[in-house]
C-alpha cells in the first residue's frame, strides 16, 4: 500500500501533519534547527507508543517516554516557517528547509543555501503492507552517496550497494567481510555526498527486525533508488545535517540517543579471558595459574572475564546466578586472589533461565519472564546452554516487567557483587526467542515482542549498570554487553562478537570496529587471536595483539576448537613482543581515558576514518585499513602473513612522524614504511604542512610515551 492521497492538512506548524485516506498520519518536527523528525504511522497512532532510544533533556526511564511526546523546537518568531502552496507545503527551520508534495507525499531536502541533498522517491516513498505489518521508506540514490554507520555490520567501511539487516543473532565464528546479520540493531547511517560537501544522517527510531537496501536491489522502473524496510512498527526517522562533513551528524545522534559511559580508567588495560577456565573441573585452581603466570611473565592485567562455566552444574546446565562449588569451591578467596594481584573481575551472566534453574518457579509466580501469548505462561525455547550438547528449554527474562527488571539487580548484587565480582557481563542477550506475538509486560502496558526484541537488551544493560551503581555508588560501573542498539551505550561496552581465527578476520574488523565509532558506540574492540577456531599462528596473535592494544576495549578471548587458549605467554618464541606490546597498552591509559572522555564531552569520537580526520583529502576515503585514535596517532595495523612492509596513507594537511623511526613525512601521500615483527606502524600527528615541524610531535611531548618494543 503506498500513502499517495492526502485528505487533510493540520493547521499546526510544528508538528506540521498530513492525514491519508485510509487514516495513516504522516506527522514532520522540528526538534532541533539542524534535525527534522518523520513519523509515518500506518494505522493512524503508534504500533509502539513508546520510544527507549530518543530522550527528552537527557532523560531515560526505564518505563521509557510517550512517543508522541518528543519535545519539538519552540516556535520562535521566523526560526520555523510552514508555506503552503497548492501541492506542496514547505517546512524550513534555520538550517534545513523539507518540501512536502501533497500528490504522491515525497519529500525533498534542502540545506538554508538552498542545495537539494536528498528526496523521497517519486510514487514510492512511503509504503505499508496492509495485509501484514511491514513498512517501507524509498529515497533515490546518487551514484556519487557514501554510506557509513549501520552500526556493526561486515565489509566495505561504504556500504554503497550493500543490503544490511538487523537482526541480532548468536553469530558464532561469522565471517567479518560478508557476514549478515550480526549481533548489533542499529538503524543509523551517514550519507557523504562529496561533490555537495555535505552529509546527513538517518537514525530510524524502530527495534523491529530490519533492513537497509543501499543499492543491491537494482529495478529499473524506479531507477536508482535506496530504501529501509523494517518488519514492524512505523517509520520514525530523524534527519540530521551538520555544518560540516560526518563529525556533526554523527554528534547529532548523541543529542538524540544519549552519550556513552565513561569506563573506569582500570578497564582500559588488558583484559584476560578465556571460556576454557572455568569450563575445567578445578576452575579455581586454573583461575589462579592466570594470576600467577600473569605475574611470572610479567603481564600487566587489568581486569579477567569469568567465563559462564561457573554457572555449570553437574549435568551440564549453565544456570545464572549460581556457583558450581566443585570447580569454584571459594568464590570469595578466588576473587581475593585476583584484587591482590591488582586484577579486577567481570562475570558473565546471560538473561534466560533454563526449566530446571533453582529459581525458575519464583520468577514465573512474580511475572517476571516474557510470556508466551496464548497461554500467559513463559514462553519457553530452546537454549544452548543446556549441557551435553543438547537443546533444552528456558525462558527470558522480561526486562520490561518492573518484577523481571528488579530480580535481575537483586540477584547481581546478591549472587555476584556480595562475593566481591567488580563488573558485569552480558552475554548471549540477542533475546532468540522467535515467536514476534510473544508479550513484554512493557511496565505494565504490554507489547509484542517484534516490536522491540533489542529492547530487552537495552534494558538488560541498564539494570546491570544501576545494580553495580547502587552497590558501589559513587564509582564509576563497567558493563560488558555483546548485543546492543542506540542508547546501551549510556551503559556499557561492547565487542565484535565471536569472530573466527584468521587474518581475513583481523583485516575486516577494522572496518567493523569503525562502523561502531561512526554509529556512536566509540567504546567497542574485538576478541584478540579470535574466538572460534584454531588457535592462532604466533604470527597472527603477534599482529592481532598489536592491533588490540590500540582500540578502545584491549580483550584476549577465546574458544578454540583445538582445545588451546589465547594466553599472553602462549607462544615463548614471540613472548617479548607480546609484552612489549601489553606494556604499550598500559602506557597508553591515560591517552586513552583522555580520548574516550573527550569523545562524550565533544561529541566526537575515539576512533575516526582518514576521511572524517582531514575532509578535504578525498584520497583518504580509499583507505579503510587504517585510522586515526584521538587526534594524535594515525594506526596501521599489519594483517597479511610475512609482511614486514607496510603502506601507508597519510592524510595531505599535517606532517607526520613515524614513532618508531622517528622520520618525518608530508601528508598527502602514500609511503611504504618498515613493520617488523615488533611493532606495526604508527603516526603522529605533527603541525599543518604550511608551517615547519618540529623534532617532536605534540603528542610526544604531551605524553612522552616510548613505542620502542622489548628486543
């Protein structure tokens, strides 16, 4: 069904709104003079009558905010002005200017110069099943648009004639150049038009599965043409422009979404981590060997992630919340063990409870689990976890029941933070569960599961972070999460998943990883060596290590089919160039808490493309591969086997000093630097090639760090 026929036009200006012959309400906001808010709602009121992701003044409850009730731009004399002309209106703030045409309701977007950067399709803009629930938004496509965001998504740092879904899943051992779907929602993309000088962003306010097409689908009808779809709810979009290329449009998503947590500096360090531990019989005793090689090796370790086999009972069934008293005997003493070391601990819990858990019973009689529809009981699927190799069946917690939400936060503190855990884990919080009628009690307003699935996981985290908060207040919380959508960033970390062994898999998750940062989620890094696999070559876990310690989250993780485990000291032929580079890593904490603090307080982020870096050098687009972290180093990460050289492209306006040689270069080229085994190339920024540089870069002197690796 296409919404062509408009049968009336409010006389408001701001919200300026359009009503359609079946009674679907298009409704255009001004919520800000650089964003524009689109709500295109099928059945004439919202499906989901709420959103978690968009705040009113920073505020986030949990029971979340009346969709309808996003504060608009005050009118303020000229600042917003409505024309109406015969077939089309025109909406126009300060910066923006939306025409609205009333015969097929397209819109078109032009900038306060009057530049058109982007329009609606033409017979085809906004679309519905009327049979069903999915809706549509079609918009044409320049062949010279760049696309960036998507959030976690594989491939090309453009995703210029890509098709990305979102639907969060357990994506074990993915591959991270062509892999799709993976284990983030997040429906927010920078389109760059160089040949405009501009960009704009999309943020589409929907947690139903969904997909973006940005040119796969070819269709010469309509011709050149990119489009969202999304399998439920209604189409809820925020356009942002910015004064200048993707660095606004990317803060303008924090005005909307909320800015990230700050981390305690400690988990900026080296996090060890490996399922093996506590999968074996004496957990505790293995546990302690990490300390004490971490000690012998000399291998400064910040935090250890407590794998779930803790949770394992004798039959095999992970059940959260609980120790297993044979491989932990003493809980207590293993974690004093740990803080003595100076070694703070994070242990992994996932939001499902299997039928035969303890405590499945009490939270099934307070309503605390997502209930299945006909029967109001929980609705029951199959679990991983189960022991043996063998499905059995849970249930999820329901995040969005006040009883769900505060049992979880009772028994972190309860079972976890009273035995002196420091951190928090959330694991395995894709919520599979795949009936879409499913019901969340939604505080009391209850909803279909479809409608907001990563909803669940937002929760999740922020019952996570407010219990560690409400135990340790005045400290800063740390929380890990694996899935995640706009706004867990106001209350964890995340990572890349469980990415398989491989160089392919290093090379790919830099663009990942970048995708993140463009997406809003600086504070992001991938499982070090790989989680799936083999073990890694010592090659390969030298340059992957190299490669970790410069990304916001630093991680040695793994579950290796071999039966190894990722251990700094794994390989005694390369030992000292992990060390060096572990070292480096702590050197470079406070560097670290520096750029990821100035990321929330300006708005910017922690790690940037080349092209984001200097937005005047076009050449910089091309190079993917490497990044800049901060403003002062520019990272080049080696990921092919034997290579011992590698390429670099240096933005064109700076100079720039290679740390480890020392030698200075001009911007604007590519130049082939040598990468032995012992490092991977890195750049400091120096001064703009118009004025001489000086035999320091400023961030040597700022922050006099030795990049020097142990011989």
């Amino acid at each position: 069904m296409r919404l062509t026929t408009v049968h009336q036009v409010t006389p408001t200006d701001n919200p300026l709104e359009f009503v359609g012959e079946h009674g679907e309400r298009l409704i255009l906001n001004v919520i800000d003079h650089h964003i524009i808010r689109v709500r295109l709602y099928p059945d004439g009121k919202p499906r989901l009558d709420r959103t978690w992701t968009v705040g009113a003044n920073g505020e986030f409850p949990p029971q979340g905010l009346d969709r309808d009730a996003v504060p608009s731009l005050p009118m303020d004399g000229d600042a917003i002005r409505v024309d109406r002309r015969g077939d089309h209106v025109t909406l126009t703030s300060k910066l923006l200017q939306v025409v609205i045409h009333l015969d097929d309701l397209r819109l078109e977007w032009f900038t306060k110069a009057g530049v058109r950067f982007a329009a609606d399709l033409r017979g085809r803009a906004y679309t519905y099943d009327r049979a069903g629930r999915a809706i549509y938004h079609y918009m044409e496509r320049r062949q010279d648009e760049h696309y960036y965001g998507f959030g976690e998504a594989s491939g090309e740092l453009d995703k210029y004639g890509r098709r990305i879904t979102l639907k969060p899943l357990d994506a074990l051992g993915y591959n991270a150049e062509t892999g799709d779907p993976l284990y983030k929602h997040f429906p927010f993309y920078i389109t760059e038009i160089p040949d405009l000088g501009l960009s704009y962003g999309l943020f589409y306010d929907n947690l139903a599965i969904s997909a973006f097409d940005m040119g796969k689908e070819i269709d010469a009808f309509w011709g050149d043409h990119h489009y969202y779809t999304a399998a439920d709810g209604d189409i809820d979009y925020y356009m942002m422009v910015g004064d200048s290329y993707l660095a606004d449009t990317q803060a303008y998503l924090h005005l909307l979404t909320g800015d990230p947590a700050l981390p305690p500096k400690w988990a900026l360090g080296y996090l060890g981590s490996t399922m093996k531990y506590t999968e074996a019989p004496d957990a505790q005793e293995q546990l302690k060997q990490f300390v004490d090689k971490c000690k012998e090796h000399d291998i400064p370790c910040s935090m250890f992630h407590l794998s779930s086999g803790y949770t394992t009972d004798e039959q095999g069934r992970r059940n959260v919340f609980t120790w297993n008293r044979s491989r932990v005997p003493d809980p207590s003493a293993m974690v004093e063990y740990f803080h003595n070391a100076g070694i703070k601990l994070a242990a992994n819990i996932k939001p499902h409870l299997l039928t035969t858990h303890p405590n499945f019973e009490e939270v099934k009689q307070i309503g605390g689990f997502i209930k299945d529809p006909d029967t109001g009981d929980p609705a029951l699927t199959m679990m991983w976890s189960a022991g043996g190799g063998e499905s059995a069946y849970g249930a999820y917690i329901d995040f969005t029941s006040e009883a769900g939400y505060n049992w979880w936060k009772a028994k972190i503190k309860e079972q976890l933070l009273a035995y002196g855990i420091d951190a928090i884990w959330n694991d395995n919080n894709e919520f599979e569960l795949w009936d879409d009628d499913a019901i969340c009690d939604g505080f009391g307003k209850p909803f279909r599961l479809g409608l907001g699935r990563p909803l669940q996981t937002l929760l999740m985290a922020r019952a996570s972070y407010e219990a560690v908060q409400e135990y340790h207040p005045g400290e800063p919380p740390f929380v890990l999460t694996r899935s995640a959508c706009p706004g867990v960033q106001r209350y964890a970390q995340s990572w890349s998943g469980d990415n398989y062994t491989s160089w392919h898999t290093l090379k790919w998750n830099i663009p990942m990883g970048l995708g993140m940062a463009l997406s809003g989620f600086p504070n992001y890094g991938h499982d070090i060596g790989g989680f799936a696999g083999p073990a890694p070559d010592p090659e390969l876990f030298v340059r992957w290590v190299q490669a970790g310690i410069f990304m916001p989250r630093f991680a040695i993780h793994s579950w290796n089919s071999d039966g190894t485990v990722n251990e700094p000291w794994m390989y005694p032929e390369v030992l000292s160039y992990i060390r060096a580079a572990i070292k480096l890593r702590h050197q470079l904490i406070d560097y670290l808490a520096y750029t990821l603090e100035w990321a929330v307080i300006k708005t910017r982020m922690a790690l940037y493309p080349l092209s984001l870096f200097d937005q005047l050098d076009e050449r910089a687009r091309e190079y993917q591969f490497e990044y800049m972290l901060g403003d002062d180093l520019l990272i080049a990460p080696v990921f092919e086997p034997g290579a011992r050289v590698r390429r670099v492209y240096l933005p064109a306006r700076y100079h720039w000093r290679d740390v480890y040689t020392g030698e200075w270069y001009a911007g604007g080229q590519e130049i082939e630097v040598p990468a032995p085994l012992g490092y991977i190339p890195v750049f400091a920024v120096g001064e703009p090639l118009s004025v001489p540089h000086s035999e320091q870069s400023e961030f040597e002197r700022l922050w006099k760090i030795s990049f020097e690796a142990e011989s």
